[in-house]
C-alpha cells in the first residue's frame, strides 16, 4: 500500500518541460506556459523601450513583444542562425516571444529528478528566475520560473511596447472583432455537434384503428 501511494505522488509531481538551449546550457520551462514554438523571422524593432526587448513581430494578425532570453539572463547572446527559435509563451496573461538558440525537445520529469540549483548555475544566473534543475541521465537542465523572470515592470516594458508597435491599432481591431464573433460561431459549432451526435427517435408505426361493433 505504501509502495502504490509513492508511485501515485510520482506520477502527481511529474511534469512536461519544453527544453531548449542557450549557449552551452539547456533549459526547461513548464509545457503549459508554452504555446507554439516558430522559426526565427523578422523582427521589428521599437525604439526607447528596454535593451533586452528586440522588438514584435505580427503572429496571425496578433502583435507580439519578442525578448532576447539569453541577454534578460545576463548570459552572452548570439547571431541568430537556421536553430534559432522564438518560443511564444503565456505569462501573466500576457502573450511574449523568448529568443533561443534551439528548441530541442519536450521530456517528462518526475518530482524525484528535480533538485535546488547548485552554486555554479546561481552564480551565472540569477537564483530567482530559476525553479530548480532536472537531473536525467549525466544532463543538467535548468528549470526556469517565468513568472520571475518577467516581473510586472518587465510586464509593463512589453504591454507599453504593444501599444507603441507599428500596426498596433489595427492588429487590436482584428482581433476585437474575432473575439465579437467567436461566440456565436462557437455556440453554433457546438450546437450543431450536439444535434449531430443526438440519438434519433425511431418513429413507430402508427396503430391500426379497430373495426367498430355494429
């Protein structure tokens, strides 16, 4: 008994981790802050906003603030390259773009595998942003918690440089107007559904009148 509830405390405590690199490190951050992970593109840079924000780029009509991960971690960057990726995240309810060096894979970790961050990784990277580390195998993974690494003055940086991006105002208009429709689309969607998966009645035949007594 005591062996099923450790293994069902295992299982509880596991965790997806998106994994990606920057310089000679390999990170993780939880799956459920990432929402898509893209090839690098152009980046339109914002003037007067802080260094460590490279600019927005326009995702499906979305106006999104990309980030150099790697300079916000006080880590040396590099030139982008055919392995560079902009991982889209969700912090904070806000929607931000993290420039890596390459995204590698997504494992699974289990509550066991996670340990406090030794001195030679704090000593390179701000013991605040960072979760833990994930031991598997002889890899070190570095566990990011995003809600530190983006505070709400870094918040703040990126809301004020979605507003003064080009093509700001018309990207919220789109967006206000699928956000309008989407209801009605999603009820009909939905209601259609239901009626499609609805079991029939079977119509019965109708009873044959009885001859009246003469």
């Amino acid at each position: 008994m005591p062996e099923e509830q450790e293994q069902k405390e295992k299982k509880v405590n596991e965790r997806q981790i998106v994994i990606f690199n920057l310089g000679k490190e390999e990170f993780g951050v939880n799956i459920n802050e990432v929402r898509e992970i893209i090839r690098m593109e152009q980046i339109t840079n914002i003037p007067n906003t802080s260094e460590y924000i490279e600019g927005v780029i326009n995702l499906r009509g979305g106006i999104i603030v990309v980030i150099d991960l790697a300079m916000k971690l006080g880590l040396p960057t590099k030139k982008s390259d055919n392995n560079t990726r902009i991982i889209v995240i969700e912090v904070n309810k806000n929607t931000v773009g993290m420039v890596v060096d390459s995204a590698t894979e997504v494992l699974r970790l289990k509550g066991d595998q996670v340990e406090p961050a030794p001195a030679v990784i704090t000593e390179k990277i701000n013991s605040d942003y960072i979760e833990g580390v994930g031991i598997l195998d002889e890899r070190l993974l570095i566990l990011l918690d995003l809600a530190r690494v983006l505070q709400a003055k870094d918040i703040e940086h990126v809301q004020l440089a979605q507003k003064t991006a080009p093509g700001a105002s018309a990207a919220k208009e789109a967006a206000e107007q699928a956000a309008a429709s989407a209801p009605e689309s999603s009820v009909a969607e939905a209601s259609s559904e239901a009626a499609a998966e609805a079991p029939k009645e079977e119509a019965k035949p109708a009873k044959a009148a009885k001859p009246k007594k003469k």
